[in-house]
C-alpha cells in the first residue's frame, strides 16, 4: 500500500495509544484508548508506513450481529420471479412511496415465512 493511500484506524505507531486514525497517509490527533475516542497530536517522529497494522474493529453495540445475519439470509432467499413482479408492477407508473413499501414488506414476508 501506497503511503498516502493509508486511511482509516491503525495500531497506533508511536506506541502512545491503541489506535491512531490516519487520512490521505499522515498520522492525525484522533486516537483511541478502550474503545473512547479522544484528540492527541501524533509525536514530530517518523513512522515506517510498512509497519502499520490496522486497527481491530471496536464496536459494541451490544448486539451480537444476528440482525445482519437475518438481512444477509433474506436478501440470498429473494427469488428471479420476485425482482421480475417488482418490475412489472410499476411499468409505466409513477413511483408510489406506499405500494414501493408494501412490496418490500411482503418480499420480506414472504422470504422469512417461506
């Protein structure tokens, strides 16, 4: 990876703290100690790009991830015959909020009750 192609989280460099955000390549005052963000401005000392490490994903939102998984496992059930009677409904309409809405409900409905 290309030095100002580093963005995002990385194992802070400089050892100060957990984690260190960097945009466009350069170290920014964003850090992250036990999941809190504060602000701290990165040391005047050279970093080797080459030994960044990116950061692990810290987030807790107390769910388990279940609901995404359920997301993923209805959209892979949705069948050809579903998208071809979503097309063919609104040929030549104009987009209705309510029926566009209805429609979503019932692929839903009809994905997670078989």
């Amino acid at each position: 990876m290309r030095p100002h192609e580093i963005q995002g989280w990385y194992s802070d460099p400089y050892g100060v703290h957990e984690d260190r955000y960097f945009s466009a390549g350069r170290a920014t005052k964003l850090i992250r100690d036990a999941g809190q963000e504060s602000y701290h401005e990165p040391p005047a000392q050279p970093y080797d790009p080459a030994e960044l490490v990116p950061a692990v994903a810290q987030v807790d939102d107390g769910s388990d991830g279940i609901d995404l998984r359920s997301a993923d496992e209805a959209e892979r059930s949705a069948t050809a015959s579903d998208l071809r009677r979503a097309d063919q409904a609104s040929a030549g309409k104009p987009y209705d909020a309510q029926a566009a809405q209805r429609a979503a409900l019932d692929a839903f409905d009809r994905s997670v009750n078989g």
